[in-house]
C-alpha cells in the first residue's frame, strides 16, 4: 500500500513515527509538504503535484494539517478525496474539528458535556457576557489558538473585562468559558483511533501554571479513565467525523467536559507517557478500512 503523510516537517515525532509504522508493516509511506503541492482542479482526471512531478497510485492519505494551514491543508486533503484516496481524516471533519466554536455548538446539540461557554462580537455587553458564564475566574479563549496559546486565565471580573476587551479590540475571535476549580490544573487527553480510545493520559500543569499542554511544560502520566469518560471521549469523536483524534477532558463535579477535539493530535506526550505504539494502531486502522473512494466526503465540500 502507498501511504502519503501530509506533513510540513518529516523530522517531527509524530510524522516519523507513521513513517516508521508504516514501513514496519511493509507500505511505502512518503512524506508531503501540502503548502508545496498545486492542484489541477477538472472534473475528468483532479491532480495534485509535488515537486515538479504528479502524485500517483495512492492508496491513502494521512493529514497532519496544523492550524496555521488549515484551509490550504484541508484544500489538498479534498483534492486527494476528489482523486478517490482514502483519507483517514477527513477534509469537512478536519474543517469542523478546527473550528472550536462550530465544533462546541455540534457537541452540545448531541448532549456532550461543555463547560459553560459564551461568545460574542461586541465588547458592549462584556459584564453580561461574565454573567453568562458564572462570573470569575473564567477562561478566555482565542479561537485559533493551539497548544495553550491564546487562553488566559482571567481570576477576577474586572481582569476578565480587561482581557476581553484587549482581544475584541485586536478584532480576535474569542470564546469565554467557565473555570472548572475542580479539575486543579490536570486534564486527561484520550486518543481515538476507529471509534476506541487507544491510550489515555492524564497532563498536570507546571508550577505557576493552569494550562495543562505538555507544550507548555506540562507533565503527563497514563491514567485508567472510567466508562463515562471512555464513552464520551468516542461520542466527540464520532460527531465530529473523525476517524483518528486527540479528546480533551476534565473532571468536574458534573461529570467529564470535552474542552477539545483535535485532528491531529500530537503522539509523543501520550506514547512515552503510556508505552503504546499508537502509530502502529493507526496504520492498522487503515489496512482494514483504506478502500478506493471509500471516503465519504468525496467530490464533496
């Protein structure tokens, strides 16, 4: 089977470690930057092209789309879809995952667990916007942030006023979320593959620190989640469409939140932090799915 990794950088773990999977179980398996492919877009025969050359005769595609490219990443995965490769993530879903706002609302249409979140455009109504989600401290979010950045702990009303002003002022998108104490800086990162969870960790933020992202010095540890948080962590997936991702969770006095669902989530932290080989699991899931034109979204928005 021939495998093309979506990736801006062949050297990071994640990317080498399908590599290696993936060679390990006797595909070949190619690494593509997709800010470097152009694309003929026609009816009769769509192509994607790479360093001067066409990309033929693949049987699947594996996105690893950062959130800086997104759009274009999404339009390269799309073309893929539109020549009939299997994608195991696919182009709406990574486009729905990415946007946390849509993503949220898609969650708790189908009853997942939230924390209290507000939204809005104008700095008018900051103090009800506070109000809306239980007053400080409270959590407020850039909707393109990644990896902890863009999200500040706001610990008193008036900070919070202050913060979201300073980032509507910016004209940032923003989201407000409520504060979960209960969690106490730890959150549990469970990785789905095929609708199970592979692996699960539980991340501790670093001293001073309330983000618990291992990117920002974050410690992370396995961790035994229950049923519920098993359950939940697959229901997040399956809404939003996808085959393969990172579900982010707390525990609070109300049972799990999802604060997150990435699509491509990092493999490093959760595999040394539970010894499993998640990359293997994941080639594993594509031998037995990875069927010409199977994907869903093809020839699709």
């Amino acid at each position: 089977m021939k495998i093309v990794i979506l990736s801006r950088k062949a050297s990071l773990y994640s990317t080498t470690a399908l590599v290696d999977a993936g060679k390990a179980r006797g595909h070949q398996v190619e690494v593509i930057n997709p800010l470097r492919c152009y694309m003929n877009i026609t009816s009769h025969s769509p192509s994607i092209h790479y360093k001067g050359e066409r990309v033929e005769a693949v049987d699947a595609v594996i996105p690893r789309i950062g959130a800086s490219i997104t759009f274009f990443g999404c339009a390269v995965v799309r073309q893929f879809e539109m020549m009939g490769v299997y994608s195991l993530n696919e182009s709406i879903a990574i486009t729905r995952s990415r946007d946390k706002l849509r993503s949220l609302q898609l969650l708790s249409r189908k009853g997942i667990g939230l924390p209290v979140t507000g939204f809005a455009s104008s700095t008018q109504f900051t103090g009800d916007l506070i109000d809306v989600v239980g007053g400080a401290p409270l959590v407020v979010k850039l909707l393109e942030g990644t990896q902890g950045i863009g999200v500040v702990l706001a610990e008193t009303r008036h900070a919070a006023e202050s913060v979201i002003q300073a980032f509507q002022g910016l004209n940032a998108n923003i989201l407000v979320q409520e504060y979960i104490k209960e969690s106490r800086g730890t959150d549990i990162r469970c990785l789905v593959v095929g609708g199970k969870v592979v692996a699960a960790m539980r991340r501790t933020a670093g001293k001073g620190e309330f983000r618990s992202n291992i990117h920002r010095g974050g410690s992370a540890e396995p961790i035994k989640i229950t049923p519920e948080e098993r359950s939940t962590a697959v229901r997040a997936a399956r809404i939003m469409g996808l085959n393969v991702c990172g579900v982010d969770l707390l525990r609070s006095n109300h049972g799990p939140v999802v604060m997150e669902v990435n699509s491509s989530p990092g493999l490093e932290g959760i595999e040394k932090a539970t010894g499993i080989d998640i990359a293997d699991k994941i080639i594993e899931f594509i031998e037995k799915n990875a069927k010409p034109g199977k994907t869903k979204t093809r020839g699709k928005g």
